[in-house]
C-alpha cells in the first residue's frame, strides 16, 4: 500500500520568551535568579584555570551562594533552607549552565553530604550541623564508594564497629579495596565524611549504615588514624578535590550513627523500625533519588547549551550549495537537520520528563507520604530518566562539538569543558548501566519492595518465580486487549496517521508492555525449567536490559505530550506538538527493526517513518533558531560562541 | 519457521603472540621499533604536563625520532627517508599508541607540509627544503583551512597574485574569515608554511594552488606582513601549537610556487599538464589521501588502547552475583559483552581493511601509477574507512570509559587523554559526514572524474543526470541477477546458515548495491522531473549518505574475511572467523530494520540476528584477554592501568 505523508505546512514561528516561561514552569523566578547569576562576568566558567586555582575559584563560588541562601533551598528553613526541594532542584539544574565543576561541589555538600544527615540523621544530627552545612562553614563528604565497590554498595568493606565498653563505634578500611574513592571534597576542604560502613554490633553483622566522622580539623589538618589523598587531575570537574580515605580503627562517639533507620543503644542492643534488613538498606538509599533527579537534570542543561552553540553555528555557517549563489547553511542540509533536531526534540522531551519528576519527589518530600509503592516507582522513573538523560548528554554534546567542525576543538567554544565534565554523570550516582537494569528490574517484579534495589540482577528475584509469572500474565492480557482494540477502532490502520500522536504513543506503549511481558516470560520459563540462574540471567540480559530502556522512552513520551496538551493554543504549542513527534517518530524510526520483526510495522509503514522524520525536520528547520533561544541559556554561559560562528 | 542457533563450541584460545604477528604483517619489524620505543618510560604520554611544557616535550620528542630517521621513512632515500610508503604509515599509526600530540605533530610536519613539497612541489623544492624537512631543521605547516571555509576547499578566499613585473607572487588575506585557522606548528614552531590560495595570474583567477610562504626567521621571529595569533588551548592535542595565520601582501618569489601540476612562467603565461581546472584542483587535493589513511590507521590504534584497558578491567573487576559465592566478572555479563566485544570485532576489522588500504596506497605510490580510475577508488576507500574509523574511535573509547566506571575517570587511566585527543580526528583531514557523501558521490558517479571531489553535494552532477541513469541501470541488473542465484543457490534461504559468513556477506553486498541503485534512481527521479536540484539533494541526503556509509560495511567485511581466509588454520583463525561472524551479523542487527523493510530479512531470522550476535558474543568471551592482548600495545602506553583494575 502506498504511503502518503503530508507535506508538512510551514509553521508560525514560537515566540522564545513565551516559550521559554511555558519552559520554565513554576520555578521561572529561581531559574532566573540563577540565570542572572550565571551571566556576570566573573561566574563564567572557569575552564582555564589550574587545576589548584579552579578549586578554589569553586570554593569561593559556593561559599558566594550559600552565604546568599542559594545552594540549600530544600533543607528546613530553620536550618538556613526554604523547604522547597523542586526550588532546590530547578536552582541545581540551572547551575548546570555555568561550571559543573561548582554544580557538582554544590551536589556533593549540599545534596548528598547535607541530604545524608538531613534524611538519615534525627534531630540531634539536624541541630548540631545543618545550618553549618547549609552555609558551608561545615565542608563534608559523602564516602559511600570504595576502590573495589562501587554500585554493589551491600558489599562495601568499611566496617563500623561498637566497642561497647567506651560507648564508640571503630571506623576501620580492613582492605586496600576497602579505601574510599573518588570521594568529592575529600582531597582539600572536606571537613568529616558520612561514611558508609558495614555495621557490626556484638559481633552481629547488620548491613551498611551511615555514620558521620570528622576527617580534618578546624585549621584543615587530616585527623589522626585518617589518611587522605588527592585523586589528581581527572577527565574532568577539575575544580572538584576528589580523594580517596583510609581509615585506621578512627573512634566515633555512638551518637555518629546515623539513625533514623536504625538506633545502637549503649549497652549494644541493635534496633531498627524496619524489620527486613533488605528494606531498611533499600530505604536508606532512597535518599539517593534526589541526587539522581538532580543529576538528570543537570545533564539535560548542559545539553542545551551545547545545542545552542551548535544549531547558532549552523544558522551562520554557509558550505557548498549551488554554483552561483551564496553557499547554503548547513541547517539547510538533511543530515544537518536530523544530527541536531531529533537531539533537540529528544531534549525537549526530556525536559519536561524531568520537570514532572520534579513535581512528585517534591510532593513525596513535601507530603511526608511513605507509600512503599508510590517510592519504588518514583525511585523507577529516577533512575531511568536519569540514565537516559545522561547518556543523551554524552551523545548530543559530541554530536554538537562534531556539527561546529574545527571551531568546536577550541577550549574557547565550551564543548571541552561540557563533553569532559559531564562525562562522568553516566557513572555517578548509580551507572546507567545498572540503572536501567533497575528500572527493568521494578517492573519485572511488580515493584515489590523486598527483592533488593541496587542489586540489578536481582538475585533474590531469581528465586521468586511467581512474580515474573504475575507479571507474564498481565502482560499477556493487556497486549491481547490492544491488538483487539486495535483490530475494532475504525481507522486504526490508516497510514496517513503516522503523525499523530496519540498513534505514536501507542506503539511506544506496546513496546515496553510487549518487551516486559516477553522478559517475563523467558525468566520465568528458564528459572521453571531449573536451569541455573545465573546464566538464565546473563542469556536475557540483553532483553531485560531493553524492558528498562524502551519504558523510559515510553514514559518519557507520555510526559512530553501531557506538556503540549498543557500549553495554550498557538505558535509554541505548534512547535512542541511537531517536537513531540518528532521525539516520538525518531524513536520508533531507532527501533524499526524491533517493530517489524513483532508485526506492528509493516515494512511500507516503516519506512514511511523514516520519511516522516525527515519531513519532521524540516518543518521544524525554519524556528530552529527560536527552539534553541526558548531555552533562555545565558551569554554569559555559551563561550566564544562569536568564534563559533566563523568570523 | 523456527530458527535454531546452534550452540558454539568452546574454542580454543587464540595464542596472542601468533596472532600479534598476524595483525602486524608486513610491517611487524617497523611496529615492533615504535612499540619498543614508547615503552621507554621517558616517552610515555606527556598528559598531565602544562600547555607550553607539553609542546616543548612534543618538539623534543619528535626531533629526537628524526635525528634517528624514523619519521620520514615516506620520503625518497636521497632526502633522508627510505622511500617507504607502507612502512610509514604503520609506523605512524604504531604512534598513536602513545602521547597523540607527538602523532599528530609528526603528522603535520612530515605527512601534510612534508607531502605538499613532495608531491605538489619539483625537483628545485625538493632538493632545496627536503632533507631540512625531513630531520626536523625547518618546521612548516600546511595552511589550507581558513576561518571560513574547511571542507569546501574550492571556495578559499587567500589569494596569491603574480606581479610579473617583480616576478613575484603576492599572498594575501582579503577578509577576516580567510585567516588560516587551526593550522598546525603555526602557533610556536613553523618556520614555513605550504599556503593554499585563489592564484591570480594577469587578473585571471586559476583555483587553488599550494605557495611556500616562509613565516619565521632562523630566530623564531615572525616575519614581516605575516601576523599569527596562538589558537591557545583546545579540547586535546594540546601539544600541537595551532595557530591562525594572516597575510598582508607578502611577497614571495616565482619559485614559491609548487608546481608540479601547474607553472608560472616568468611573463605571466599559465601553463598546466591538466587542461580541466576542476581536475587540477582534484589532482592536488589527492595528496591529502595519505593523510586520511594515516589517521584512520592511528584512531584504530587509539581504539586498540582503550579496548585492552577495559577488556582488562573487565577480567578483573567483580560486581553482584550469586549470593554465597564470589562476585561475578564484569566480562561474564551480556551488557558487557556487547559493550565490549562488538566494538572489538569492528576494530578486528577495521585493521584489516586498513592494512589492505595502506598496501594500495603503497602500491599507487611505488608505480608511479596514475590510473584515474585506480586513484578515485583509492581514494573513496581512504575517505570512507577514515570516517568510520575515527567515528568508531569516538564511539568504542567512550563505551570504554564507561565500562571502566570511576576508575575510567581519573586522568591516569588514560581515558582523558585518548577521548581528548581523537575526538577531533572526526573533523580533520576531511570532516566524516562530508567525505562519507563524497564516497557516495563517487560510487553515484562511476567514479567520474571531472564531477568534483570535495564538493560532496556533487553540484556539477546535478547536472548530469545521465550519470546517476547508468548507476540506476547497472544496479537494477545487479540486484535482479542477486535475487535470481538466491532462489536458484539450493540451500540459500537455510536459517541455519546464518552464522556463515559468505551469506552475511551477501547481505552486505546486496544492502550496499539495493542503497546505491534506489539512491540513483531518486536523484534521477528528481532531476529529471526538473525540480531544483538543491531541494532534490536535501530530500535524498540521508539516503545519499547511506550509500557511503554502508557501502564502507561491506567493504570492511569483505577485508576482514580475506584475511580470515589468509591466515594459517589453528585457533587464531578460529577466532578472526568468529569475529569476523561478530562484525558481519552486528552491522546487520544494528540495521536489521532496513533489511525487513527490503524483504531481506523475514522477522523471524531478524530475531535470530540478534540471538546469533549474543551468542558468538558468548563464544569470544573466554578468550577475550588474549584477544586484546594480541594487539600488542606496550605496556607503557596503557597509564596507571593497575588502579583501573580496582586495587
């Protein structure tokens, strides 16, 4: 059958600040403020100093803002914060404009050092230290990973031991693996680390828990029994001092334990409220999820200004053409248009994923509510937006840097400092890799709760083969409810849809459903078939690894479209519902294979998705300009851009 | 129909030395001297070292290896070389295990200012500065790129206009964007350089032709007219000194000149052996060919440093598991084979198809053969395998870097620096996207030889038409001729063949003709319709693009199973078989919705793609270390790669 697909009508062009408030949503003013910040001449970013100038060009920055109240926004405001952890978020993600090496010292102080004795630690623990936290006279650390443990954190080495006699806990590195690494702040201004150590309480082992211990004193000499050294340079985030601890039997009173989920009492009587020891493990680092949702964010604005940079360039740069005439613009060329669209199309999405992610941890934090449900699938959408959004950074930054040519291998022009600093956020808090699997992981058991979070494999799940099959089943019966809604709506089959949305949507949604249910099905059938487990998993990783990842480009596109639905009517709107699906249309275009081989693309409809994405594209080619201003990045935040532009 | 995989067998291990010898052919004695050279802890990469420190130790380093005659080894006996092509390359590419500034500095003075005088110039210029070229006494530059324009070279704006009355040329730089720009050994050390310019003889402009243009005197001063600004620093490469160059009416004699494909005779009369202009220009710019074979040859080493370094990693590092039992390897996991080991099997082939490369190029150089036909696949293959090669590059290091977690992250593991300094081999010595369409272009046009080189938009061919017609027709025979041994062959249609590499092949092939036949016809379709050739090119760029891109799949492939075929049997042939089984289905899985949309591939063997790929993944995995190790990158070049290994 033949396709015809509309040649698209060209499109009033969005107004970027009308665009960029619908953007900005409901923290424009934080955003702004930061923006303000960002843009004078001295906070620009730092990316030619020395490494020991650039740390302490980080420093001050951070001190500047705490001392103005910016960096701690979601902390209690009688510690120095508003209680507002979607301000505190949408401020870090605009950070993210200027030197990430200052976003990520303020993440390490305020986001996880500060969030472990906010979230971990009780009242004695709030009131000895948040304000000093918050206004950064106390600099500390978050020591979780070590050399040989870095997303198995069950298995860190570090123990903790209570000597019940002098009422102490022993902070001891038993191994060389066992040192911490790559720890921020540790090298040079950290003052006392919340140190994740196995805890033994006579003799007993209770798992990891979080204590706080002083590393250096007030003058800044390392601690005894402590040893400290410098990580050194890195690929990048110079101005970040990362370093690796050791401790040497280092003796904290018993009130260093971090106990909101489980108290030490003097006479070594261990007590938590969570009874699973996997639970409570599992609950403790929950407070990871903001330092995810951050990171997320994060990454997706330093995409922006990268696309800026890039698509500015490709309104300027002229090559080739027709003999005669001025040389065209190379974002008059095809491959132009789609290496850096579909990028920004994929950006907006993420964009407003984010935002909506936002918006429920800051409702979870905000309700106190404790709904275990509702967490792991908040948990869920955090780690899988968060590995996508990452490794979309790393891809989109260099496709930017490529697309500027030689001008983009100039220090000047920021993609140096953009690919290299941002490098590192597809490892941090949580590896994609092991994210996805998490992700994939949740849905595989239904969310339960008690089968371990960080543990992607899910061990324990091998053993619990009733859940796969849950999950088999409903799968199996939602799949069979859309091929029949699919056979009986009128229309459904007509090609000419290919562009609409809600068209698009659905076959994202039966992708994940179709993918989950066949991951289920094969685990379940190898476990029922007694085979080992480990191999069961290593043959269907491939596949488990795909039900996390093509969940988030389903989600991811929900939210997306919520957004445009949201948007009043006119120009803006027009361009965001031709981005959506664009976002949408490029993804299935990406998976073209998977959608023939399971019977929902013919091979005519597919390849009438290739033409629709061009076509996207070139509707989209005339406010290509407009899309990227919408994202209101600063000047002061684009570099050399002028030299970009090829004078 | 069902599709059974068959189960691979357990190989025995490749012996890494033997297959070492069988990587390094030819030229094993020449790699081997590099190899022992860089293993000298004085000559280990120069990352952590300042700006200016770095490009002092650059210099050092490069005068030190032609002192010793090991850099020029292209270059005739009588100048100090050895008249070597094949045996310079791989000794440059064996240099890009090393510190990549030093690579690309040599690269500059012997390969790009050291060519131009040798293959642009005569014998005056060759007896005059080839030897003080070739041992390093005048350090030059090649100044072709400006501000303004890179790839489109027939657009330059400097111009060089003969004063017959002086018997002088006068080079020029009319406007600010023809500053030359990025231009190596400029900043610092280059006391000549090879200028491309407009020659203007008695007002006539004669395209682009390559000056001697001296810059600094034996003092390092910089001349008087010539004004130079320090690019500073860049993304990598940071000792490499790049600089911009300006021209104020500097005068250089009649001799100046390189002028073997064009004379100036002292009257001002012009006079060239190549009556076509644009062939002229073609002409000059084929001596760039050695340049791209050289880097595609060095990101492949590049690559080979970053595969041993994670591959190692992933031998050592434990991660989750079985509980009760010792944490599995990272190399046990699927994700991480398919990280790993299909990157590896590209590079596998990828090798090959640049050993076959460099001894063409050998071969065109040593007969003096000046086949055009001969010379624009020559010089189609070096632009294609460049692209892919350095793009791969890019790609495989960054998977390298993540699969190394943290430890991936420090500057010592090596990661920051190959990112770094590869990363612009994507742009220079032709910009990927561009020389993949002049591939495509000259695949389109039969090679003709008077349609343009870089002008990858091919705007001559637009107008030729009949050009595209002999494609569409010779395609269309070919593919039905395909279609029709396919029904006749007995056999073809097996599932179970698909581990075969002569069936993934064909497929190859038949994708590379079906895209090169529709991409024809759509041109035709366009041009012959009378629509405007610029729109025409635009809405069939992407499919143009494809037409190179995998065209260069199947030449890569069929590369890789000669030497297959070549090598001894024994379990080295073993395992270049399944690799070359790994790069052959990988490239299919990875567009296996292309061949479903084609009719090549039903969905069921499509699945099955994806199953076989998985599966010869866990065939290689128990000799993967020997198969890194058979790269033979000296241990020296490898960093600090016990701390990646967790301790």
């Amino acid at each position: 059958m033949a396709v015809t697909i509309p040649t698209p009508t060209p499109q009033t062009a969005a107004d970027p600040l009308a665009l960029q408030r619908f953007l900005d949503g409901r923290y424009a003013g934080t955003r702004d403020a930061v923006r303000g910040w960002l843009d004078l001449p001295q906070n620009a970013p730092g990316d030619g100093l020395t490494l020991e100038a650039h740390r302490a060009q980080v420093l001050d920055w951070a001190r500047e803002l705490a001392a103005a109240g910016r960096t701690a926004l979601g902390f209690p405001v009688e510690y120095g914060g508003q209680g507002d952890v979607g301000a505190s978020i949408a401020a870090f993600e605009t950070l993210a404009w200027g030197d990430l090496s200052l976003l990520v010292k303020i993440g390490v102080q305020f986001g996880l050092f500060g969030g472990a004795v906010l979230h971990l630690g009780t009242a004695t623990h709030h009131e000895r230290y948040l304000a000093d936290i918050a206004a950064l006279r106390l600099p500390g650390c978050f020591a979780m990973t070590e050399t040989g443990h870095g997303s198995n954190v069950q298995a860190l080495e570090t123990t903790a031991t209570y000597d019940a006699a002098a009422d102490e806990f022993v902070i001891h590195t038993p191994t060389e693996s066992a040192r911490k690494d790559y720890i921020g702040n540790a090298a040079r201004d950290g003052r006392m680390a919340a140190v994740f150590a196995q805890l033994i309480v006579g003799d007993e082992g209770r798992g990891v828990h979080a204590l706080l211990v002083p590393i250096r004193d007030e003058q800044g000499e390392v601690l005894p029994g402590v040893r400290i050294e410098d990580c050194g340079a890195k690929l990048g985030l110079d101005g970040v001092d990362n370093g690796r601890i050791w401790f040497d039997h280092v003796r904290v009173p018993r009130e260093a334990l971090l106990d909101r989920y489980a108290q030490v009492r003097p006479d070594g009587t261990y007590f938590s409220p969570i009874e699973s020891s996997t639970k409570r493990f599992f609950t403790m680092l929950g407070t990871l999820i903001q330092g995810r949702v951050s990171v997320g964010g994060a990454s997706m604005n330093a995409t922006k200004v990268a696309l800026t940079i890039a698509i500015r360039h490709g309104l300027e740069r002229r090559q080739f053409g027709v003999p005669g005439e001025p040389e065209a613009l190379l974002m008059d060329y095809r491959t132009h248009q789609r290496r850096l669209l579909i990028p920004l199309a994929h950006t907006y999405a993420l964009h407003f994923a984010q935002a909506e992610l936002v918006d429920q941890l800051h409702e979870a934090f905000s309700s106190d509510g404790d709904g275990d449900l509702e967490r792991r699938e908040l948990e869920t959408l955090a780690a899988g937006v968060k590995a996508v959004s990452t490794w979309h950074a790393t891809s989109t930054i260099q496709e930017c840097r490529e697309a500027c040519g030689g001008a983009g291998y100039l220090a000047g022009n920021r993609f140096a400092a953009l690919k290299a600093d941002t490098d590192v956020f597809t490892t941090f808090e949580g590896d994609n890799t092991v994210l996805i699997q998490l992700a994939a992981k949740n849905l595989l058991t239904g969310f339960r709760d008690d089968l371990g979070e960080l543990d992607p494999l899910g061990t324990a799940a091998f053993f619990a083969g009733q859940v796969y099959e849950t999950v088999a089943e409903r799968t199996a019966i939602r799949e069979l409810l859309t091929r029949l809604s699919d056979d009986l709506r009128p229309g459904r089959k007509d090609e000419g849809e290919l562009l609409d949305r809600e068209t698009g949507l659905e076959l994202l949604r039966w992708r994940a459903e179709h993918t989950l249910g066949g991951a289920a099905r094969r685990l379940k059938g190898g476990f029922d078939a007694g085979r080992d487990p480990f191999s069961v998993l290593v043959d269907t990783q491939d596949h488990v690894f795909a039900v996390g990842r093509v969940w988030v480009d389903q989600v991811v596109g929900e939210a997306f479209s919520r957004a445009v639905d949201r948007c009043p009517a006119g120009p803006e709107r027009d361009a965001l519902d031709t981005l959506c699906s664009l976002y949408i249309l490029s993804t299935i275009e990406a998976d073209r294979g998977w959608y023939q081989e399971h019977g929902r693309l013919s091979s005519t409809r597919s390849k009438a998705v290739i033409k629709a994405v061009n076509a996207l594209c070139g509707r989209l080619r005339p406010q290509a300009g407009e899309l990227v201003e919408a994202f209101g990045v600063p000047e002061g935040a684009l570099g050399d851009a002028r030299r970009v532009e090829g004078v």
